[in-house]
C-alpha cells in the first residue's frame, strides 16, 4: 500500500513511494508529498507545503474515496510555504506559486508563468507561459488566462450569479493574451477579456471585452483602443 511515510531527505518530510523525485531538488521541512507526485530537476519545494493533496470525489460525503491522479511539478519551480498543490496538477518549468496558494485540482500552471501569495486556482484552470498574477487573487474551476497577461492582486472572477430565483451557473471567464488587469477587479461569470485589453483598478466587468480596448469603471466601460 502505498502510504505517506517519514523520509530522511528532509526534516519532517512525509512522502509516499512512488514520489519521483530529479537531481537537484530542494524540500523544505513539514513537507508532505502524496502519491503519484514527480518533482522535476531543480524545484524548490518551501516549507509545510503539500503536493499532490488528493480530492474526494463526493466532497459532501465521507463515504466516497479520495481520487489520486499524478501531480507534476516542472523543473526549477518554486512551491511556496505552506502552499497546495492538489492531485493532478500540473505546473510547467520556472513557475512560480506563492506562499499559502492553493492549485486545485487539474489545474495547469504553464512555464515561467507565476501565481501570488495566497491566491486560490480553481480545478481544471489553465494559467499561460510567462502569466504574472499577484497575490489574494481567485479564480473558480475552468477559468482560462493565456500567456503573457499581466493580473493585480485581490482580481476574482466568479462562477456563478445568485438573484431572487437562485443561484445560476456561467461560463468560465476567459482572458486571452497579453491581458493587463488593475487591482481588486471583480470578473463577472462568463466574460471574456479580449487580447491585449486593459481592465482598469477597482472595476467590475459585467460584459465580455473587445481586444486591445481599456476598459475601467462599475459597470466596466471602454474607454480607449490600446494601439490608439
């Protein structure tokens, strides 16, 4: 059976047998390593981080038993302290997650791209090459932001929208490339951020956005095209 097991590669680690583990790596102390998770050559794994947490496939139900599935962590990523990193993530080469971040599972962090200090990437969420997102941001299950964007903290987007007749799921929120988006910017469900678009601090967009334009305010309007 393959258990979480004290292991003397670090102080208080526990890891399973099957961990895969590449030269060079660094593991900090209270690390935990689940089954099926394969550190790449040169990660840096901080301090009381988890990798590999599994997910219950009935969260709602202790009967139901954990889903396990393999957890990549690319070569020369940072885990930061206390960070999750759940079952069947997968972070491409130089990432970078931050401090007390929590990657749900399914998640795809690509290469070079980063994700602040306690910022929660839902199940399923794909974050694109060379992708700065600052810290406290949240963004739900199947949320897409493509390569190059750049996000300030405290950004969320939302899943669902709630009114007098209940709750009603959306779409995921889609931010296409080169993105630039301010500050505490809520996203509502279902909206998608055109290439190359800048979404001013403190805004709230209710609509999708063209590409290239500047869009600022509550409810979000354009107000100039990025090439003029």
């Amino acid at each position: 059976m393959n258990e979480l097991k004290k292991s003397d590669r670090a102080p208080y680690l526990m890891c399973a047998d099957d961990v895969q583990i590449a030269d060079d790596v660094s593991i900090g102390a209270y690390v935990v390593l689940y089954p099926g998770t394969r550190l790449g050559r040169g990660a840096r794994i901080e301090h009381g981080a988890i990798i590999g947490r599994p997910s219950q496939s009935n969260p709602g139900s202790v009967a139901q038993p954990a889903v396990q599935q393999p957890t990549d962590i690319g070569e020369r990523t940072i885990v930061g302290a206390y960070a999750i990193v759940c079952s069947g993530a997968i972070t491409g080469p130089d990432a970078y997650i931050g401090d007390h971040a929590l990657i749900r599972e399914g998640a795809r962090l690509e290469g070079r791209s980063s994700v602040g200090f306690s910022c929660t990437v839902g199940s399923k969420c794909v974050i694109g090459e060379n992708t700065r997102i600052q810290g406290f941001c949240g963004f739900p299950a199947g949320t897409i932001i493509e390569s190059d964007c750049a996000i300030g903290p405290y950004v969320v987007a939302l899943a669902t929208t709630f009114s007098p007749k209940g709750r009603t799921p959306a779409g995921p929120v889609v931010v296409r490339q080169g993105v630039r988006i301010g500050s505490a910017v809520q996203l509502m469900p279902g909206v998608e951020i055109g290439a190359g678009a800048t979404v001013g601090a403190a805004s709230v967009v209710t609509r999708s956005v063209q590409p290239g334009v500047t869009v600022r305010g509550t409810p979000a309007s354009a107000s100039v095209t990025r090439d003029g």
